[in-house]
C-alpha cells in the first residue's frame, strides 16, 4: 500500500462526505473494588425521646441516635493506656461510634448515654455479658451472665405531683420544707464532674458526700431562687423524709434503661434482682 493512498483515506475521512471519527481510544470503565467496606449502622432508641433536649440541640425531639458498628479502631481506643489512665476511653469510644457528628458524648442525657452505651457494647461483641457480682446475701464473688437485650427503658417525666417547664426541668414539692425543688436532668458531663468531686475528696482524704453532691448537681432552685448558698442550705437541713422522697421522685423522672435481672448465687442459693453492673469487663471480652 502507498503513502499517497493512506493520505487519500485520510483526506476522505474528514471530507464533507465522510463522518467524522473519534481516533482517540475509548478510557476503560472502572470496576468498583471488591474491597470497599462499609461498617454497618444501627439506630438507637433514646429513653428521652429528645424531649428534654433545648430546641437547636441535634438530639431534640429525636427518638433514636445512629451509631456505627464497633471496629478495630474502636478496640484500639479501649485499650489505649493514655486514655484508660485518663479515665475518658469510653467517651471517646462514643464518639468515635456516634454518627452525627454535631452530637457530643458529654451532652448526652444519662440514661441516653446508658442506651448508647449498652447498643454499643452489644454490637461489638454481642448480647451476653458474663461477669463477676458480689452476692448481696454471702457477698461471695459469683460468675454470672446477663442478657443485654433485656433491657427495659423508663421513658421517664411522668410523674404524679411533679410539674414539667418550658426549659426541661423539674417542679417538685418538698411536703416537709414545704418548698419547691427545681431540678434538671444530669448529663454525661455532670456524671463527670461528680465523678472528679469524689476522686478529690478520696485524693485528699475527705469524708464522702456522694448524695449531698448529686443534689447539688440536678438541684436548679429553691421556690425559684437560684443562689448556690441557698441550695446548699437547703440540702444540709432538708429532713431525711424529704431527702427520700426527692431521690425517689428523682429516679421516677430520669429517662433511662432498667437492665434489672433474675439473679441466682450458687454459693448460697439466693435469688434477687441485680441491676447489670458496668464493671471494667465491660468491654473487655475475653
């Protein structure tokens, strides 16, 4: 074949009479890896329903909160010694696990946190939780394993004589003080701060005051009156009746999950309730 009848061709492809051709070669497709992972998300339900949650937080008026299934990263931040030492690898574990970036695990409502919690623990490393409790008869340490799909949620805020405000606290009537109690539901960041109270006093020396703190911590007001060294003469004065009731009604209002089981010792044969115990193991499977 000559050079002239090759540039004849040429010249005829792009004539008026001939179709212009693509000569650039096609770019092959891409076929997608067959190593892309997605972890796997689950919807948790929230005990508050986020009704106590401010408008303009992320979680108010939410029923449930996504996480991500716990992964190696996740095991890694649990037995990280920096963060165990530090006491924060489960809150960083959270919000590792939390989708919604916006959402902090430390204001998180307690009894949300417990569903965050228990969800969590549940995805990684399944239901059964087997540990070690103190039998409340022969105080023997007793191998025993809980069901944490068992959990039953309090929805919490109902309750008889208590009334609810615009701000998602508490009214309660002191029936021996005669006063009115404003309370507030704690968060993962209280929980915090009455954890450090009593690491001080116990650093220190201190006598423990674990009821009197956490007054102080949910206590908003007395008859409206928000002045701390009023609350704090409140608490230190309040009769051991009113003292009660106020834990009681306290308990009756916290949105939360009742992990409460059967229970059997088989040192000595006595059967109760026991509340699940979130012990160090945890998370710590063997």
């Amino acid at each position: 074949m000559s050079v002239r009848n090759n540039e004849d061709r040429i010249a005829a492809m792009h004539s008026d009479s001939a179709p212009i051709q693509n000569l650039t070669p096609p770019t092959p497709q891409q076929e997608p890896s067959a190593l892309s992972f997605v972890t796997p998300t689950e919807f948790v339900e929230l005990p508050s329903k986020g009704r106590y949650y401010l408008e303009g937080h992320p979680l108010h008026n939410e029923e449930t909160i996504e996480i991500r299934y716990m992964t190696a990263k996740e095991e890694d931040i649990l037995t990280s010694r920096t963060l165990l030492k530090k006491g924060i690898a489960i809150d960083r574990l959270l919000q590792s696990v939390i989708v919604n970036k916006k959402i902090r695990a430390d204001d998180l409502l307690i009894g949300d946190k417990n569903a965050v919690i228990i969800a969590t623990r549940r995805t990684g490393y399944g239901a059964e939780y087997e540990t070690k409790v103190i039998c409340p008869a022969c105080t023997e340490y007793v191998t025993h394993s809980f069901d944490l799909n068992e959990g039953h949620v309090n929805y919490g805020g109902d309750v008889e004589g208590v009334t609810e405000t615009e701000e998602g606290t508490f009214i309660i009537p002191l029936e021996k003080l005669k006063v009115n109690v404003e309370v507030k539901l704690l968060t993962g960041k209280d929980e915090k701060a009455l954890a450090m109270i009593a690491n001080k006093k116990k650093k220190h020396k201190m006598e423990e005051a674990n009821l009197t703190d956490q007054f102080k911590q949910f206590i908003v007001s007395v008859n409206e009156h928000k002045d701390a060294s009023l609350i704090s003469s409140l608490i230190q004065n309040m009769p051991a009746i009113d003292s009660r009731a106020l834990r009681n009604t306290y308990r009756d209002l916290v949105p939360n999950i009742d992990l409460a089981q059967d229970f059997e010792c088989s040192d000595c044969g006595l059967e109760q309730t026991l509340e699940v115990p979130f012990n160090a193991d945890f998370f710590w499977v063997k």
